[in-house]
C-alpha cells in the first residue's frame, strides 16, 4: 500500500527522496495512473522530509472512497508486465528449442503460484523481473549479431533495470561472465574490437542517459565523495582523488544505492520458527523448494540430469540462463540480511522456467508416448495446485510441508502475510455481524481503509473477537528480539477461524481468560 501513493508523488511531483532505496521506475508506472482519480494529495510543510510511509497514511486516509479502485489499476499495470515477461519467455524457448518448448514454457510461466501472485500486486519484483528478462535477451542477440541495434537496446533495458530495483546492478557482472564463458562470442568481438568498443561507449551511454531521463535529470552529476558506498574504498588513496570528480547520475539514485547498503542489518530474519539477525544462508533454497509446486520441481530436476546425462554443451542461451538464476540465488544466500521473501529471487524464476525447455522439445521428436504421459501428468498436477490454492497464491506452500496451513512454521513474512487477506476480513465482519473487532494488520495501512471498524489488539488478555496477522502473532516485523512477545498471551488459546491463511480469528471470552489464568496458577 505504500507502493501506490511513492508512485504517484515522485510520477507528478518528482519526490524522488521518498523511499529511494528503491528506484522510482515501476512505481511510477502505475503510481501516475491514479491520476484519473484526481487524487487528495498531502502538502504539510514537513514534505520534503516526510518519510515515504507517512505519506502513504496520508494520501490513503485522503482518498479512501476510491482508494480499493486505485489499487486495482495499479493491479493491472503488473498484470500487463507480467503478460509481456511470458511473451518474452516463450519466445526465447521458442527461439533454442522449438514451438513446443516456447509453449511448455509459457504455460510453467502462468502456472506457478510465486509468478501468479507477484505477478498481480502493485509492488516492484515483477517489473524487475521483466526488466532482467528484457535486458538479458537483449545482450544475448547483441553477442550473437553484434549489431548496434542490440548494442543500444541492451544499453536501454539495463536503464531500465537498474531504475526498477538497484539488484539489478548484478546484471554487470553476469554479463562479463557470459562473455568469458562462451569462447565463440570472445573470439566474435575480438575480432572487431575497435567496433565493438565503440557499441560498447553507445551501450554505457545509452544507459546512463535513460537512468537520468527517468530522474528527469535532477542532479545528473554527482560528486564521488557522496557516494558513501564507494568512498570506503577509496580510503587509502583518497587524497588523491580530485574533489570535483563526480558520478554522471542523480543524486537520488546515488543516495538510494547507498542506503541498500547501510540498512542490511535492519530486518528480523526468520527461517523454521527461528529468528536471527545475521539471516540464513540456506533461506532462499528452502524457500524455494517448499514455496514452489512439486512438479515443476521435478520437471526442473528431470530437465537438469537429463542434460547431465546428454553431456551436450551448454548454448550461449543456456549459459546466461544458469548465470543469472545462480547469481541471484547465490549473491542472496551470501548476503543472508534480507530473508525476508521469495520475492527477492523472483527475477530468477523466468531463467529457471526456459532451463525446462528441452523437455518439452522432446514432445515432438519423441516416438514413444511414455514421455508425453509423464509430462502431461506433472502438468495435470501443476494445474491441480493451482486451482486448489486459488485465490491465495500468495500464501503457497506445496505438500512437502503439509500445505499452506502449516506455511508459519517455516516461513514469515511476504512469503505468508501481506495484509492481502483484509478485504476477506471485512466481508466475514458482515457475515458475521460484528460492527467491529481487534484487528492487528500486516502493513501500514489503517484498517478503516478496508472498510474495518478495529480496536488495537491488547498486548494483555482481553476479552473479544480479535482478528490476528500470523506475523505479528510472531512478531516478524519486530527487530529487537524483546519486542516480539506482544502478543504471546494469544498461544494459550487456538483461533476458531482463519480468513485465507494469513489472519487468524480468536474468540476469547471472560470464563477462557479466568480458565488458563488458573491453569497457570
């Protein structure tokens, strides 16, 4: 809910400085959209410095009679983003493997419930992904033609990955890695090196001008000394770096970068009922494995030991399919701060899909049918789990685990509870006739937005109909480890509902308090 309103201040306003952690580009997509709803905008004179959550209190709590509206329009921009990441997935599996593998692709594309469900929020994880899937298929036909015209698209689309989320910086170095693993594409641009040193001045050129046309040139120069995450490094030497060097990019972008990096310990990380500040190295593996259908696992796995066993070299596609989904992989498991959802390797998920690919080209030159029954039935069962967990692909968990209903033993956070299951809440208060409840929400958001009449949930025992997010009951957003025994009094008691998977319904009355306080005693 925070997404929307950034959006919209840094689309009509420039407010760039809000949440520059996070670069303005998707935000803005579908943030200037709500402009058709002529919306209520806050102007206080603490603007300038008003922290980007604040702002969205404000502008929600302004505009809540079209506020729900204004979320599903923002909704369908992502949904257009994520139709076109499909259209570029089957036609690069179409492109190396043949019509059979581009629509086996595409439709893994659409079955699999972390594409789904992020696929459908107003945040900015599909539109990096579709931004990575961009810019790598464009450096893929650049290393094949070595034509200016991919030269300079390339040069465009990493403009526009490094403006959706700063991981995308990543990108740099899979590309180099691509290049130095692929002898043929070394030899092609050695041979024409004066040429492709100048595509490679166009390309830089090209990104660079897009980052600052996006920040609308504020601030298109800036000084080396005040980008903290590079001076570091510059320590020992710096007296020797003149003081007007500078960065040919915003100062919003610059600042945003560095405070990726200054706020990495900021998160309580949490991984099979355990927290800890220092995160998990295998988070992101066990997410995976237990947030992902079964099927798709076993149809990656099959396509993995398939290839080992074929012993065919790896194409050029191939190579920067397994570079970029075991970078992301990779560079998230090391840095371990930021456990905080699947999402975070969702970029690495269209790459992973195209890995299948020759699967399906088999379904064509296969003459025995057997192969075509066993890819049929993983597909079967891939709908299967779709259509049973709809509409809460966000709260997926596969059978592995037990389902979604046992999703909080093993993970928090976005991968569970996003507050998107409190339009459901509203709807079981009106079947229920309760005019108003305890409500503790996932998010920022106040629950009037949704149409709730809500009290603060009471950190004692209290009698009522409480109204409870899984991870607060945990307490997940709380960093200091003291802080997340708010709520603890509520696991002497079970919920006797819960709406989706992510808010759980207590009714507590007078005689259950006097009950367990006697147990206790």
């Amino acid at each position: 809910m925070t997404h929307i309103p950034t959006g919209y201040a840094q689309a009509y306003y420039g407010f760039y400085h809000m949440d520059n952690a996070n670069p303005p580009l998707v935000r803005m997509l579908y943030g200037g959209l709500v402009e058709v709803f002529k919306p209520q905008v806050y102007w206080g004179p603490d603007l300038p410095q008003i922290d980007f959550s604040i702002y969205s209190y404000y502008f929600a709590m302004a505009n809540i009679p079209h506020y729900h509206l204004m979320g599903i329009f923002s909704r369908m921009v992502i949904m257009l983003l994520t139709l076109i990441g499909g259209i570029l997935v089957y036609r690069w599996a179409k492109e190396e493997y043949g019509p059979w593998a581009g629509l086996g692709c595409l439709a893994l594309f659409f079955l699999n419930p972390v594409v789904i469900a992020h696929g459908t929020l107003a945040t900015l994880d599909m539109g990096l992904t579709l931004a990575w899937i961009a810019y790598l298929y464009a450096i893929y036909q650049y290393l094949k033609q070595c034509s200016w015209k991919w030269a300079l698209l390339s040069g465009l689309f990493l403009g526009l990955a490094l403006c959706s989320k700063f991981t995308s910086v990543l990108l740099i170095p899979l590309t180099l890695g691509s290049i130095l693993l692929d002898t043929s594409t070394r030899q092609i641009l050695m041979k024409n090196r004066k040429k492709t040193f100048l595509q490679g001045l166009g390309f830089l050129w090209v990104s660079v001008l897009t980052i600052n046309l996006i920040y609308r040139f504020t601030g298109t120069l800036t000084p080396i000394s005040q980008f903290h995450f590079i001076s570091p490094l510059f320590q020992s030497w710096s007296k020797f770096i003149p003081g007007w060097l500078a960065i040919p990019f915003p100062v919003d972008f610059v600042n945003g970068f560095d405070k990726q990096f200054s706020d990495l310990d900021q998160y309580a990380n949490y991984l099979n009922g355990t927290f800890s500040s220092q995160g998990f190295y295998s988070y992101y593996l066990e997410a995976f494995l237990i947030k992902n259908p079964i099927p798709f696992l076993i149809m990656l796995g099959w396509a993995g030991y398939w290839r080992y066993k074929k012993h065919k070299p790896l194409s050029l596609a191939e190579k920067i399919w397994l570079l970029a989904a075991g970078g992301i992989f990779l560079v998230f498991s090391l840095s371990r701060t930021k456990n905080l959802g699947i999402r975070y390797i969702l970029p690495a998920y269209p790459f992973l899909i195209l890995l299948v690919g020759p699967l399906f080209a088999r379904i064509s030159n296969q003459d025995k049918g057997r192969w075509k029954w066993m890819v049929g039935g993983l597909f079967l069962w891939q709908i299967a789990s779709m259509v049973w967990i709809c509409p809460h692909y966000l709260s997926y968990f596969n059978e592995l685990i037990g389902g979604p209903s046992r999703g909080h033993f093993y993970l928090l956070d976005s991968n569970l509870d996003w507050g998107q299951d409190s339009i459901r809440l509203k709807k079981y208060m009106d079947s229920h006739g309760l005019d108003s409840i305890m409500f503790k929400l996932s998010g920022i958001m106040p629950p009037i937005v949704y149409g709730i009449q809500a009290e603060r949930v009471p950190e004692t025992p209290t009698p009522g109909v409480i109204a409870m997010s899984v991870n607060h009951y945990y307490g997940a957003f709380e960093v200091k480890p003291e802080n997340r025994h708010k709520f603890d009094w509520l696991k002497d008691y079970q919920p006797v509902d819960t709406i989706g998977y992510s808010i759980w319904i207590y009714k507590i009355t007078p005689e259950d308090i006097m009950r367990h306080q006697g147990i206790s005693q």
